[in-house]
C-alpha cells in the first residue's frame, strides 16, 4: 500500500512539474546561469535547460523550428526578425544593454593602453566573434573601425563562433588578445584568475549593444514560459545581471 501512495505522489508530482528551453546568447552564461538558479529556487519541480551559442545562429535554428521556448538575443533585431516572421509571440522586449572590453593573458598587456595593445609585436593572433552573426563580434568591428586600427590588424584575426568561444581562444593560447563580453570578463574563471585585468571600451566606440528576448510560438502556451520570462523583470534578476556588467532598465 505504501509503495502504492508513494508511486501515485510521484506520478502526481512529475504532472505537475514542467520542463522549457531557452536559447541565450553566449554572454548570458554565467549571469543567466545565476538568474536561472534564482528562480528555481521558487519552482523546485520544473526545469529549465538553457543553451548557449551565436544570437544569428540561435535565430537561425528557431526559424528551421528548433524546440526553443524562449530566446535571448545579444542583438534585439533578430528578436524583431522572428516576431515579424511569426515565429515569437511577444513583442521584442529589452533586458539588456552590453559592454565590450580587451583582454589578454600577456604579461605584456596593458590595460591603460586599450586598442594600442594590438600593434605590439607580442600580438600574433586577435580574437573577436564572428561579425556576420555574433553581435559582440559586429561591435568589436565597428570600434576597431571607429578609431582605425580595423584594417591594420585584419590579417592578425581569429574568428570565434560566438562570444565564449572567443574568450576561450584567448584563454587557451589560440590567440594573444581579443574583444571579449564584459559579462564574461566579470565571470569568475576571469575575475578569479591569474589575469583579471581588462579594458573596458567606450561605448561611443560602437552602435549600442541592445539585447532582447521573446517568447517563441513553441513556448507560447506554457506557463512556466511566462513565469521566466516575467522573472527577468524582478529586481532579483536584474540585480544578478548588473553584477555581470550588463546595463538594466
């Protein structure tokens, strides 16, 4: 009998449990991670699996009708492409305004220095995210551009998929110096480490980076959609992301 009652509240338990998945820009990995943790503190039956990768590439895979049930973009137009396209449901909604900062694991960088760090000779290789869908990568470029130093050190450029791809070339060696999110640069494997020095760009240097989120037609119609995506408004979550860097309404 007992095992009965108990094999019935389990049952009972996983009905009411659910399950969503949200697609987020690289940046957002830790700084989710932490507002994802935050909110699971208040809904201990559900999950909520977050994937990270390239906004272009997030909103590529949402068009080719990848299961997402909300998507965090480091760049509102694509949130505006999808819901113009049908494919989100909310209007495009801003949660976050981004940085961008230089940083090295030289013992040669200079931090003061900013982009003159790149035509020293110890820079070999530069990391930044791909500019054709990374939006952190698309501003690297246009700050590079904005104070002429782009085509000087072109040939010196590594591509990342995304944005922690990026930091992870600098971290591994695979490149000398590179464009980084500042959300990253704030996250513990860099504030923690050995190198926690960095440059943060002036944000005149480039268009503002506007991030934003919406709820997908997948998600449309599922509760624990609406409770996340709502949670970004909280002053809890918002706190969590202004520790990484991020500029919050």
């Amino acid at each position: 009998m007992k095992k009965i009652i108990l094999g019935l509240m389990i049952l009972s338990m996983s009905l009411f449990a659910e399950k969503i998945t949200v697609f987020a820009a690289a940046d957002l990995r830790f700084a989710l991670d932490e507002v994802k943790a935050k909110f699971l503190k208040e809904h201990p039956k559900d999950e909520v699996e977050t994937i990270y990768g390239s906004s272009g590439k997030g909103m590529h895979q949402i068009e080719n009708g990848a299961p997402y049930d909300i998507y965090f973009s480091a760049n509102e137009a694509f949130v505006e492409d999808l819901y113009k396209g049908g494919f989100v449901t909310t209007e495009p909604k801003l949660y976050a305004k981004g940085r961008i900062v230089i940083w090295s694991k030289n013992p040669n960088f200079d931090p003061k220095k900013g982009f003159d760090n790149m035509k020293e000779p110890w820079v070999k290789k530069i990391a930044i995210a791909n500019p054709s869908h990374a939006p952190y990568g698309e501003k690297a470029k246009q700050a590079m551009q904005s104070i002429g130093i782009y085509k000087e050190v072109e040939s010196k450029l590594v591509l990342g998929e995304n944005i922690s791809q990026t930091t992870q070339f600098i971290q591994s060696g695979a490149a000398d110096i590179g464009v980084i999110a500042y959300s990253l640069a704030l996250a513990p494997t860099i504030a923690k480490s050995e190198h926690p020095n960095f440059h943060l760009i002036d944000g005149n240097l480039h268009q503002p980076l506007l991030q934003g989120y919406g709820i997908t037609k997948v998600g449309a119609n599922k509760p624990l959609t609406k409770e996340f995506y709502n949670f970004m408004d909280t002053k809890e979550a918002q706190t969590i992301m202004q520790s990484y860097g991020f500029v919050v309404n």
